[in-house]
C-alpha cells in the first residue's frame, strides 16, 4: 500500500487517498459543464459545491491526524 509521510515524517496511509479525491473533485469542477462528446455534457458545479466536497475531504483528514495526535499525547508520545 502507497504510505507517504505526513508533517511528523512518519507514513501516512491515508494522505494519498486524500491527494487523489481531492485531484478528481478538482478535475470534475474544471470540466464541469463542457461537452465530452460520446459521454456528453459533464453535469455543472458550482464553487459553492467545489469548496463543500474539498471541504469534507480534508475534514475527515485532518480529523483522523488530529484523533491520531490526541492518542500520541495521551501515551507521552508527543
């Protein structure tokens, strides 16, 4: 499985799945009402939804490095 290093240096299983949903929201708002010819016309997204989704992406990150930082400091760890 892909681990990158988070800010404490230490592998991060969960950075990469945040790097590729927030590249595929990004990607989905820049073509965003532009016809794919066969596929058709990509449904519109606003900023207000963009901003949401990149919202709620880096939500539940920064929720799980927070919980996970929480853990280290109540063992001593910090």
């Amino acid at each position: 499985m892909i681990a990158w290093p988070d800010t404490r240096g230490t592998p991060s299983r969960t950075l990469p799945f945040v790097a590729i949903s927030w590249l595929v929201v990004t990607v989905k708002f820049l073509i965003a009402g532009m016809t794919l010819g066969p596929l058709g016309e990509m449904p519109q997204m606003d900023a207000g939804v963009y901003g949401s989704a990149v919202a709620l992406i880096l939500a539940i990150w920064v929720g799980r490095e927070w919980k996970q930082k929480s853990m280290e400091a109540s063992r001593g760890n910090t």
